[in-house]
C-alpha cells in the first residue's frame, strides 16, 4: 500500500489469489469436458459422487415445489416477499433509467440504441454450509425486472433433499425452471446444455471455489456476471465511531469463511485498540467463531492513518467488496472514494443490510475487481445494441466518399470500395474501378 499508514494488526497471511489453484482447475475442466461429452449421465455420476443425490429428475415440478413450501413457515415466506420487494423495487428504478434513444447527428442520418434482455439466465443459488437464500432474490428477481425470458434456477440438495427455503425463495422470485442440482455439473449443464436441460446464455450467482472456476472456464460460451472470489469487507472510521459497532460488523463478514479479509482503516488509535479488545470478546461466543476467527487472523488488519483522506485513499487502494463509513459525515465517501462494490453510510447501516434486506444487490466484484466494474445489476441482464440508418441521400453520398478515404489509409479496399458506391449512387462522384453505371435519378 502507498498510503501511510500505522498497521496495528497485520494479516497473518497472505491474501487469497486471483487465480483457482492447480487442483481446481483440472478438477474443473475434467467435470466440463465429462458433461459436454456425456450429458445427464455425467451430470448425475458427478451428483451421486458429491451430493449423493440422484432423484428421477433434477429439475422440481409444481407438485414437488408445492409439497416443499408447504414446509416453510408462514413468516419465512412473508420475510422472503418483503425481501424481494427491496430488490425488485431497486431494480425496476435501476431498469427505469435506462432508456432506449435515437439522435439524428447529421441530416438524415439516425443512430439510435437498445436495451434487449437476455434471453435465458441460469441462476446459481449456493447451499451448503450457509444455503444463501438472498442469492435467489438478487439473480432471479433482477433477471426477471430486467425482462429476462427464461431463468433457470438451482441449488444444491441439503443432506439428500430439496433445500425448503431455498426452493421457496427462488419460486417466489419467478424463476421459470428449479433444478437441485450443485456444484461444477450443475453449472455446466446449464451452460452447455444437457438431454434435459436446455442451455443458457448467461449464468448468474456466487457459489464455492469449484463454482467460480467453472464460470472462469465456461466464460465466452456463456456470459458471467462476476468472477467471485472470498467475501470481503473495508471499515472506515473515525475518533466518533463506536468500537463496539465496529468490531461487531467486522465479524459479521468474517463468518463468511476462513479467507474473508477483513480491513479497519481508521484515524483514531484508541478506535483501532479497543475495536480489537471487542472482536476477541465477541469472538467467544459467536457461534460462528471457528470460521470468524481463523479469517479475522489470517485476513484481518488494523490501519491508523493520520487523516480522513489518507483513509479515502487506503480505502480505495483495497478497492473491497463492501465498504463501510462509521465517520461523523459518512456522504464524503460518496465524493472522495471511487473503487468500491457498495458503500454502507453511516452507523444505522450495515453491510448485512446489503446482504439480506435492504434490496441493493449483493452480488458484487472482490479481489481488486472494483478497480473496473460495479456489482451485478439489472443491467447485467440486458444488451446495450445500437442501429443505423442513412435516410439522406447527400448524407450518404459524403460518408462514402469519407468512407473511401479513411478504409485507404488502413489499407481496407473493400471496404472503401462500400462507400464508394454510396458516393456515386447518391453523389457526383465516380467510380475509378468498375465501369458500372448508376442510375441517379
């Protein structure tokens, strides 16, 4: 890091890569090359192998789904509808703001832009440990605001079932198919498309290591929305933050997993010692602390900088997932930090908020990858295309003529000779290469 700082607590180990390791990734592409080559028969070896899971069908009909929801409890579902009410209102204001657009920039000629959706998504909903049921809200809900057709929706089995509030989460979002169906066979049968699973265009959705590979090597066959990496969270705060509070929202995302850094850049030294004496307080009877404390001391780090804007500038150095601001005027961050997933401004938000229930969505760049691009959006899902057309005739006449000489420069003859018909057929002028005759009338 460039910027100064006092590091009161360094990382004991190094950050995770950007790369999967070696293991991974051949473990990856031989599940890939096994489910192109062989279909349903490799994707349920590969299911019966890790998830023991082998049903008549992957994909669940609208009996099984009733039969599973009447499993979930009644507040369940009316927290999962108040959820995606959150992100479809925020999407739909997200969709709202785009608009199609046609400009005449010369007379007669007319360049004009669309957004078309997608029209099939594949909507990873990952399960395991934490079966994390707020991913059906932002992939599914988002895909559908943004007039996605088709989206085929799954997670894995929970210990040889159908996961209750997984399913209902995603049917309630709209997903058009649910699949149980995990891990690399789940998205490479989306992606490639199996005997009973139809291809997508693009897949959606945080998932484990083995996940994220197969969306790293599956990537140009079909779209992705992000190459995920370990949850990650930046605080910055200052002498008025409470280091109660900060120690408790650092350790909410440290019980993400072992490899989730957690970072506090703050401008007080008291802040920084007592937000530690905190964390190993609480440290002792989360249940959650096998997981939070192996990541808080092997990821977790402690800067005391000596200003507000060598804070905004360390800050976005890490360029993190999540950044929390617990300053005394927390909307400076909007104007002094720009590398960010989702900022979380001041002490009545946190970044669970962002999680679970706010609406805003949470699937959002890691490892650096704020540097260059936001989170998943409803834009994602849609294709930003442009069209053309020449109505003028003397417009036309003097972009061939422009065309001719320009393609020449770079050598491009058939090109030039394109415009040059248009600077004949619609001008005076003629062509030098062909004795082709126009009728200009």
């Amino acid at each position: 890091m460039s910027t100064p700082s006092k590091l009161v607590k360094a990382a004991a180990a190094s950050g995770p890569g950007r790369t999967s390791s070696p293991e991974i990734v051949e473990t990856v592409a031989e599940v890939i090359a096994d489910v192109r080559a062989n279909g349903d028969d490799a994707v349920r070896r590969y299911s019966e192998k890790f998830d023991s899971w082998s049903p008549e069908s992957f994909r669940l009909g609208p009996d099984e789904i009733s039969s599973v929801l009447a499993f979930v409890p009644g507040t369940v579902l009316d927290d999962l509808r108040y959820v995606q009410r959150q992100v479809r209102g925020f999407a739909q204001a997200q969709r709202d703001s785009l608009t199609d657009f046609e400009v005449e920039t010369l007379p007669g000629v007319y360049l004009g832009q669309r957004h078309i959706p997608i029209s099939a998504v594949g909507a990873y909903v990952p399960g395991g440990r934490y079966p994390l049921t707020a991913s059906a809200h932002m992939t599914v809900v988002t895909a559908k605001v943004a007039g996605v057709d088709r989206v085929a929706a799954t997670t894995p089995p929970d210990r040889g079932t159908p996961p209750p509030i997984s399913v209902a989460a995603m049917h309630l979002a709209g997903a058009d198919e649910i699949y149980v169906l995990g891990g690399v066979q789940a998205v490479a049968a989306l992606a490639l498309g199996t005997e009973t699973v139809d291809p997508v265009d693009m897949i959606a959705g945080p998932g484990n290591a083995y996940v994220a590979e197969a969306k790293r090597q599956l990537f140009g066959e079909v779209g992705i929305d992000l190459f995920a990496g370990p949850t990650e969270t930046l605080i910055v705060a200052d002498e008025h933050a409470d280091p109660f509070v900060v120690a408790t929202d650092l350790l909410s995302q440290a019980e993400h997993g072992p490899d989730s850094p957690c970072v506090l850049v703050t401008t007080s030294e008291e802040v920084a010692r007592r937000t530690l004496d905190h964390v190993e307080e609480q440290l002792v009877d989360l249940p959650t602390e096998p997981v939070a404390r192996k990541a808080w001391r092997d990821r977790g780090e402690v800067h005391v900088v000596a200003s507000l804007d060598d804070a905004w500038a360390l800050a976005d150095e890490y360029a993190s997932e999540h950044v929390q601001i617990l300053t005394a005027q927390p909307r400076l961050a909007l104007e002094k930090m720009r590398n960010y997933g989702a900022l979380f401004l001041g002490d009545k938000t946190c970044v669970p908020y962002g999680d679970k229930v706010i609406g805003t969505n949470h699937v959002l760049p890691t490892l650096g990858a704020a540097r260059y691009t936001g989170g998943l959006w409803v834009g994602k899902y849609l294709k930003t295309v442009t069209y053309q057309e020449v109505q003028d005739a003397r417009a036309s006449a003097e972009l061939g003529e422009r065309c001719g000489r320009a393609s020449r420069l770079e050598n491009f003859e058939g090109h030039a000779r394109s415009g040059d018909i248009r600077a004949a057929r619609f001008g005076s002028a003629r062509l030098e290469w062909t004795d082709h005759e126009f009728d200009r009338s």
